[in-house]
C-alpha cells in the first residue's frame, strides 16, 4: 500500500496527502488506471482521518488526477494529455514595454499628491464599516450607473458646492474619466465630430481618436476657445475645461460662457463636455459658476473626478448628462456593468455624506494656498524672480512660469533634465505639432507635492540656465 510521511506543520494532512498522490501521478509512480487505496483503509495505514484523505481525494478528482467507480473504488487517471508546467517557471515573452518616466531629482511638474495629506485613517474606518453594514449589498451586481447611495451624495455635493441642481439618475460612475470618455462616444455617436482645446491635454484627443471618432482640436485665445474656431472646424462636441484649463491656466470668462452655450443651441445634436477636474481648489473667492448650472437647454455634459481632490489611484470619476442623453444611456447601455469596485463606491458615499469629502476640501485648501504662498516666497527670495513672470488666476494646483530666455522650450527642458529638474512646456501640449512661434517660454509649476524647502536652490538653478 502506498505510504508517505505526513508531518504536523503549517501545510494541512489533506495537502500534504494531495500533494504526494498528485506527484507519483504526475511522475508515473502511480499508472494510469491503477488502483488506489479506499478512503477507511488508507486511513488507517497513514495514521489519520478518514476526512483527511477524502479531502485529498476530492482535490485530486476534481483537478482530473483521479476518477471514482461506484462499488468499485478510486482510480489514477491518464494525465498523459495535461500540459506539466513547473511551478516555479515564469515564461518571458518578447513584449516591449513603455518606458517608464523618468525619476527627477525636482520635479516641478508633476500631479502627483503628498501622501500625508490623505485621510488614510478615516478612510479605513469607513471601509470598515462598509464591509460590516453593508456586506449584502456589497456583494450584488452594482447598477449600470454606480449605486444609488453615491449618486445621491454626489449630487448633494454638486448642489451645495457647484450650484447644481441634478437629479441622481443623471450621475453616471466610472472607474476614471478615460472610460466616461469612451463611453460617451457610444452615448453621442461617433459620425459627429469633436473638438479639443488647442493647446489642450493630449491623452483626450487619443482617446477619442482611439475609439474611432473624427477628433480635432481647435485654437484658444486669451480667454478660451472660440466660437469661430469651433465653426471653422464644424465642430459638434466641444470639449473644454472652462474653470481651469490645464496648461494654460485660464479661467474662461462668463461672457464666453454664454457665446459657447448660444453655439450649442444653434444646431440639433451639438454638445459642450464640461471637464470641471480640479475646481474644487479654487483658492480665493466664490467657486465659479459651472456651464452646466447656467445651461437652459441640456446642451452640456459635466464631468469630474475624484483624482484631483482625494487622489489619482482613487479611480472614481463621474459625468452627470442632460435628461435626454441619461434616457439613451438607459435604454441602449444599461447591460454595462459599473466599473466601480462596491467596496470603494458605497466607503466614497460614507466619505461625502457624513461630512469629510467637505472637511478634507477645506483642509486641502489652506494646505494648497500655504504651499503656494511658499512658492512665491522662494521665488522672491531667488534671482530667478527678475527673469521670470508669474501667470496665475488663483484657480487649480498650478500656474504658469514665464521665463526670460533665448533658449527654444525644447533645449532649456534638456539643460534643466541634465541639472536634474523636470519642467514641462506649455509647447508640449499644443497640438498638429511645434512651430518656432510656439515657444512662449512658459512653463507649468505644480505645487501639489513640492518639496518647498529647497525651491530656493532649484530657482537658483533654473536662473542659471537660462
């Protein structure tokens, strides 16, 4: 009869049992077809419960290792058609990879945010609580459009901070605004044509044109898009970011506003795509109006995100469409599952509805305006002050550094690189490639996560290089 010495350790009878069996199967100790041991005689010969090798044996005849006759017994299977892969071998491919950013020294640019300031504790709390209150529901398929109770909270906060009057049905989750995107191309129809703000973030004119839409970008003047533009290119979706536009930092004027809204209702199926992503840090003065609280007629889709104010791993982002566009969502769309984890949206409504997505609002915005104020007292304090302008309008996470230089944007990024300081260019962001004109010499300092005690030195050297 067939022995193997089990031992009392971490690893339970029954694996180590299955594992032995599982070997001399694989290794051709144990033939096809032989005869294996009964469960109560096997039992006794090992020393253990019968439990124990019933167990082993029910992993070996579900995995195809064995096969049971009634009346007759336990049988090894032929596995001599099963692919034997070892366990520790890591096949390796030849797939190229995309490069990963560069790890600067000082990194001026960048969007990421400073883990201390997230509410980490009151987070687990919630989450907690979540998986203890909310286990039932939970565990069901989430609604097309994300649970009911984070719709509802989105929309409180909507209400109370952006004015909006919005019926949840109209909130739409996604797991990042890439997907929301994506999925209004599906909502909107991709025979319409879409334009994007020139100079403009660049990851929305790929997706658009990824996803198989007619994207193009249009030409912004000192305060904003134009209505021209958008008729020179016979645009019918206007994708814009009017609170805050990255890179450039403007803040599009109310006037504008209406011009852009009188252009959405001269022609049946054009729409605005408001992308409202960090207005929540609006640092002096009320919250600017948003289109979509000033839109009569259903003619703007508002987006936002919770990247920017709570963190860009928190993939939760949102849209709220006009009435008729949420019924066609509803009636052509609703076999989507939300790509939203439950977990995270129902410990989200929690965050919003008890009162801290507020709280952590509030707290971000002195900590922004202190790491701001703290970048123009370095910047004073540096030689770099009297060759530079500063293009700010007290909105969003970052502003604009004109530098007084005869270097092209390009040469001057490359010399800073070499010092190790990342800056990025208004001229990266343009879009139908650079022209000599292009370089404005502005550049994008994000305040975000800066490590504000040695600006003074990096200005000193960007001073230098210039």
């Amino acid at each position: 009869m067939l022995t193997y010495n089990l031992e009392e350790n971490d690893i339970p009878l029954y694996e180590q049992l299955y594992n032995h069996i599982k070997e001399d199967i694989s290794n051709g100790v144990i033939k096809a077809d032989e005869h294996l041991p009964s469960k109560r005689s096997f039992a006794r010969h090992l020393g253990v419960s019968t439990i124990t090798v019933e167990n082993a044996y029910d992993q070996l005849i579900s995995e195809g290792y064995m096969y049971a006759i009634e009346k007759k017994g336990y049988y090894a299977a032929d596995i001599s058609d099963i692919h034997k892969i070892k366990s520790s071998e890591i096949k390796r491919e030849n797939i190229i990879l995309p490069e990963t950013p560069t790890d600067y020294q000082y990194d001026l640019s960048g969007n990421q945010v400073d883990t201390d300031t997230f509410p980490f504790s009151i987070w687990a709390k919630l989450l907690r609580e979540t998986i203890s209150d909310d286990s039932d529901r939970l565990m069901r398929k989430s609604f097309c459009a994300g649970v009911e109770p984070l719709r509802e909270a989105i929309a409180e906060h909507l209400a109370s901070f952006r004015g909006m009057s919005v019926d949840p049905n109209q909130i739409i989750i996604g797991a990042g605004t890439e997907y929301l995107y994506s999925m209004l191309l599906l909502i909107l129809g991709k025979d319409k044509r879409y334009c994007v703000e020139n100079p403009g973030y660049k990851k929305i004119l790929h997706i658009y044109r990824m996803n198989g839409a007619d994207c193009t970008y249009v030409d912004m003047d000192e305060q904003g898009i134009t209505v021209k533009g958008l008729n020179d290119k016979r645009a019918d979706v206007a994708h814009i970011s009017p609170t805050h536009h990255f890179p450039t930092g403007i803040t599009m004027p109310v006037s504008r506003r209406y011009e852009l809204l009188a252009w959405a209702n001269e022609v049946s199926g054009r729409y605005i795509i408001e992308d409202d992503y960090d207005s929540e840090f609006r640092l002096n003065g009320k919250p600017i109006p948003t289109l979509y609280s000033i839109d009569a007629c259903g003619k703007v889709i508002y987006v936002n995100t919770f990247s920017k104010s709570l963190a860009p791993t928190i993939r939760v982002s949102y849209m709220v469409l006009p009435v008729e566009l949420a019924n066609i969502y509803y009636e052509r769309f609703s076999f989507y599952s939300c790509t939203v984890s439950n977990f995270e949206q129902y410990t989200l409504a929690k965050f919003i509805k008890l009162g801290y997505f507020e709280k952590h609002i509030n707290r971000m915005r002195l900590y922004y305006a202190r790491q701001r104020a703290k970048v123009m007292e370095a910047l004073k304090k540096s030689s770099l002050y009297n060759s530079c302008n500063i293009i700010e309008n007290n909105s969003g996470l970052h502003f604009v550094l004109e530098l007084d230089t005869e270097y092209e944007d390009e040469v001057l990024k490359a010399k800073l690189a070499e010092k190790g300081v990342y800056m990025s260019a208004i001229s990266e962001y343009l879009h139908g490639g650079k022209k000599k004109t292009d370089n404005s010499h502005r550049f994008i300092l994000n305040y975000s996560n800066l490590d504000t005690d040695k600006l003074v030195e990096i200005f000193e050297i960007i001073n230098y290089l210039i």
